[in-house]
C-alpha cells in the first residue's frame, strides 16, 4: 500500500476481498497489493493479488480484490473450501 508494507492478523476472507485488522492507515481508494502468507513471505504458493481499499473502521481495513492470477484465485478458492466457507 503506497510502497508501505504491514503484518496484520486476517479477520474476514472470500473471493471478494478481505477485511485486516490492525495499524494499517490507509484511505479508501488506495490501490495496494496483498500477499496472503500460506507459507514463507515470496513463497509463489503464497495468493497474490491486487485491490482497493474500500472501507475504513477503527478496527481495520476493508480491501477488495480487482485483479488476482489464475493460480492465487485457484488457491484462495481451495483455502475457502477447506475452511469451510466456500461450497466446493
């Protein structure tokens, strides 16, 4: 986010976008990139994906996800399934 880089805990997932918790301090329509660790930071099995900042709380930050690979979108959809919150 505007060349910034933030560790936050993840409290909301889907397809859509996510919601992070924690001392980003962004404005909404801030375009960022995101990487979801799954493993080691870089780690190409990590998801990957570009979006916007869309909501700001006190709580965290709102992103929606604009533009994501075929193989991060493949593996976000998977996380989701075994997580339970995406139908397969």
């Amino acid at each position: 986010m505007g060349g910034k880089s933030y560790k936050t805990d993840l409290l909301n997932l889907s397809v859509g976008g996510l919601f992070v918790r924690g001392c980003v301090r962004e404005d909404i329509g801030t375009i960022c990139r995101v990487e979801i660790l799954l493993c080691e930071p870089g780690d190409p099995l990590n998801v990957w994906f570009e979006g916007e900042v869309r909501r700001v709380t006190g709580e965290g930050v709102g992103i929606r996800i604009d533009s994501i690979f075929q193989d991060s979108l493949d593996r976000l959809k998977l996380l989701l399934q075994m997580s339970g919150r995406l139908a397969a």
